[in-house]
C-alpha cells in the first residue's frame, strides 16, 4: 500500500532543532535524503560566509523530519579568491574518525611560491596539525571552528613558523 507524498519540516538535531527547509516525500522514502543549508543561517554559528552545512534526514515524527550533520563544503569561489599569481597551494586529504564515523577532512594552504623543500615541509606540518585538533573534538565542534576560522587562524599561526603562510582553509569535511 502506498503511503501519500506531504510535506515535512526538516530540522537540524545539533542546532537546537532549528528549521533548515521542507522536503516532499512520505516518511519511508524521505530517510536518508539530503538537505543543505548556508551555515551563517544556523544558530550560535556566525562565521566566514561560503560555508554549507549538509543535513541527512533520520526520523520522521508527524510531519517534522529530524536531520543530522552529514557534512560541511566550502564555496568552489572562495577557494579560487585565494590562490593568485606567485603563490603556491598545498592541498591535504586527512581521513579521521570523528564521532565513531570515517571523515575526510580536505584543507588547502597557501604560501608565497617557493621550492619543493619548504612545500613538504608545510604539508608534512600541517597534516600532524590538523591530525592533532580532528581526533580531539566531535562534529559539532569542528563545524563551530570550522566556519567560526578558529581552526584556520591557529593552523596559520603553526605554519608561518614554518614559512610564510598566506591562508589556510578546510575545504570540505565529509563521510567516506
């Protein structure tokens, strides 16, 4: 017997169930769907604008559906603002468990444009850096300081000990 399609509410479970949209379905077929959602629009979360939030739907109760933080990607614009002319990018793939879950974390640095040397250096500091920091906090708090630039600006700081660090950002942070 087919159940009829409505509309249901989707809230966010770690903000506070704040509503991030609708979406149209029955409560089989909306499980395990995906919604997105601008970052600075969550509460207790105002930050650098450019990041996404992706919500994966869990439960249905009535006609509100409970969504859980799946992942969290960065604007394709703001990555290519950063790298210019005589500037070098290192990009890290770091795959961490977070929360009992496989996630990949992907940052990006750049530095003034420089020889292989000092690039494996930066790479090689910053994957024991960001290693550091992931294994310590849960989703929830990693987003925070994701999008609030706490991680970035203390990354930034470890690295220009290094060499001279222009920026650092995590691109994406997302399940394997």
């Amino acid at each position: 017997m087919n159940q009829e399609n409505v509309w249901y509410n989707v809230k966010a479970h770690e903000f506070g169930d704040h509503i991030i949209g609708s979406i149209y379905g029955n409560s089989d077929n909306i499980i395990k769907r995906s919604v997105s959602y601008n970052a600075n629009d969550l509460p207790d979360l105002k930050g650098k604008s450019g990041f996404k939030v992706v919500f994966s739907v869990s439960s249905v109760d009535g006609n509100e559906a409970k969504a859980d933080a799946k992942s969290l990607l960065l604007a394709r614009e703001q990555v290519l603002r950063m790298v210019r002319h005589n500037t070098a990018k290192i990009e890290v793939v770091l795959k961490s468990d977070v929360d009992g879950k496989n996630y990949a974390l992907k940052a990006l640095a750049v530095i003034n444009k420089t020889g292989n040397r000092h690039k494996k250096l930066v790479r090689k500091e910053l994957e024991e850096k960001l290693a550091d920091e992931i294994d310590k906090k849960p989703l929830r708090e990693l987003i925070d300081d994701i999008v609030t630039e706490k991680l970035q600006r203390s990354l930034v700081k470890k690295l220009n000990k290094i060499y001279p660090t222009r920026a650092v950002e995590i691109r994406a942070l997302e399940p394997l």
